[in-house]
C-alpha cells in the first residue's frame, strides 16, 4: 500500500493569551491516503478547524505550532519556509471555508478572483486562464457558467457562492483539500449536491480531502474513515462503516446517539451529559472522563494512542465491543 499523502502526528497547537495556555489541539494525529475522504467530526471547540489552519500554516498570533509533525508527501511542513508554503499552499494544498465569502471578494467579479488565483502560481494566458476557470465552475454544477463568471458574489445564491469556492480550491487540481464545514449554511437539497460531486472529484481525481465537520450524519455518507476529536486530541479512527455500526470510544458512541434516525422514530435521542471542556483549563488523564459513564480511577491517567482492532485506533482505557470482539484483555479495567 502506497504511503499516505498527509500524516499528522501528535500536533500540538496552542494559544498564548493573557488568562494562560489555550491548547486548541492538543496531540492530534491522523493521516490521509489520495483518492481518500476523512471526515475529522467534533463539537465546537474540539480543535477540528485549528488542526486544519495549522496543516495550511494559517494559525495567526497568540497561537502557533509548539509541537508534532505535519508531513505532506514527504515534505516537512513545518521545516518549510514562508515563501515556499505560499507556493504549496492553494497549488497542491487548498482549503475551503465555511464562509464562502472568506474567500471571495463582493467587490471583484468572479472570472477576475479566479484567474488571480491561477495566475499567483503559474503562468498562463487570459483566454487559457479563463476557459479553465468556466470548467472548473461546470466541474462544480453551476450552471452558463461563462456568463456567471461575469458576474458578483452578491447575485449568487449562498450555495452557488459555496460552489464558487470549491471551483477556485480545484483550479491548481490540487493534491489535498482541507474543507472545514462548506456545506453547514447550505439546504439539504445543495448539500446532498455538494456532497456528491465533491466525493466524486476525490475518487475520479485522486486527490486527498479532509472534511471537518461538527455533523456526524453528513460524514457518514461522505468519507471513507472517520477521526473523531475531542478536546483537542483525536479519540478514535477507523473506517466509517464500522465506526457508525460499532463505536469504540464512549463519545462517539455518544455522537451517534445523538443524532436523529429513522429506525427510532418517537424516541428521546441520547444526549451526552455535561459541557466540552474548556481548552484553557482541560482536567488530568482522558478529558472525557467528567463526561464518561464508563469512567474509573484509571481514567485519571492520560490513554495512549493505541490499535484497537485492526484499522481502529483510539485513546480509551474502556473501550467498547471489544471483548464481543474477542479482545477482552483490552476492555478490561
């Protein structure tokens, strides 16, 4: 099996503010193969969106890097200098934003942010220029789009903006594409849209994405694994088929139990108890624990990182299933 296109291992991200230590991500690890989707799924604060501006070195004062390696096909990304990680970053890394208008200009038309994207990293005449724009605006399902490229941010609907913006991240064709929560202020009708031709892009292209999301349900449709964060560390890994069937961690059992099925319909969902922790002051050993109803005194004691079952990695002293699994020795208390 080929390498992975993008490893991350134990990155530590922090922010220095007056009131102390904010650690946003805090030891997360992860890696993704090309022609690959992985769904990296928290709540609000747990550290998902940061690892993904620490991956494009996008991560601005009073926070930084302090730790952990981010490898992207072979080259150390944070060994790199400035001037270079410009030039990878929106050619071979490009990300997409939950608000489109982070990335596009109400006051310039379409045709000219998009050729001003290709043109800062290759050189390339303006009809060229422009008849690889109109394709990748086509590649996305908008529709004339050489007349939309004439056109503003503001006569675009909030999902055709979205739409705009993922054209302009797959100008460069890009090895990796970060995608941190595009669809969340979209309908249901453009997300499912969305969705599908984003994932076939990845699997016809060959390209690596991260999906960042607060919304497990979304994910599960989409990636191919899943990595679940909380508190700033990535809890569980694996495929997502077998993740969403048989949680191994505690929380993301909770996750899935949180969110709505069909299968039951009329019943109360399961919510998780308590509040996420606040990155500023995250409490000793699994920062789960005030949460978990498995918790004992050995969850006092940070868990390592560890291969639950092949291709499931987690940090759990209790995990679930295993002993159903015939890993019992690795439930025990």
């Amino acid at each position: 099996m080929a390498d992975p296109l993008l490893v991350v291992r134990d990155l530590r991200t922090h922010f220095f503010t007056r009131t102390g230590v904010v650690k946003a991500v805090d030891g997360a690890s992860f890696s993704v193969n090309r022609g690959e989707v992985l769904g990296i799924v928290g709540e609000s604060g747990s550290g998902k969106s940061i690892a993904g501006f620490s991956i494009m070195g996008l991560v601005d004062p009073p926070g930084r890097v302090v730790d952990g390696a981010m490898t992207f096909d072979g080259i150390d990304l944070r060994a790199l200098p400035d001037e270079e990680m410009r030039g990878l970053r929106g050619r071979r890394i490009a990300m997409v934003f939950q608000d489109p208008m982070m990335t596009l200009n109400p006051v310039l038309r379409i045709d000219t942010q998009m050729i001003e994207a290709l043109t800062a990293h290759i050189r390339i005449g303006k009809a060229d220029a422009r008849a690889r724009c109109r394709d990748a605006l086509g590649m996305v399902g908008i529709p004339a789009p050489e007349e939309r490229l004439s056109a503003y941010p503001h006569q675009f609907s909030g999902g055709m903006r979205q739409r705009v913006a993922i054209a302009i991240a797959l100008l460069h064709e890009p090895d990796l594409i970060i995608a941190d929560e595009p669809t969340t202020a979209l309908d249901v009708t453009i997300q499912a849209q969305i969705l599908y031709e984003v994932q076939n892009l990845v699997h016809t292209r060959d390209m690596a994405m991260l999906w960042i999301t607060h919304d497990l349900s979304v994910v599960a449709g989409l990636a191919d694994r899943i990595a679940v964060m909380y508190a700033g560390r990535v809890v569980e890994t694996g495929p997502t088929e077998e993740i969403v069937e048989r949680p191994l961690h505690p929380y993301t059992q909770g996750l899935i139990g949180s969110v709505p099925s069909r299968s039951k319909r009329g019943s109360k969902l399961r919510q998780i108890p308590g509040m996420a922790p606040s990155p500023l002051n995250l409490p000793e050993g699994c920062a789960f624990r005030p949460r978990c109803a498995y918790a004992t005194e050995r969850c006092g004691q940070s868990p390592a990182d560890r291969e639950l079952l092949p291709g499931r990695w987690g940090r759990c002293h209790h995990p679930l299933h295993l002993a159903a699994a015939g890993r019992p020795e690795l439930a025990k208390p």
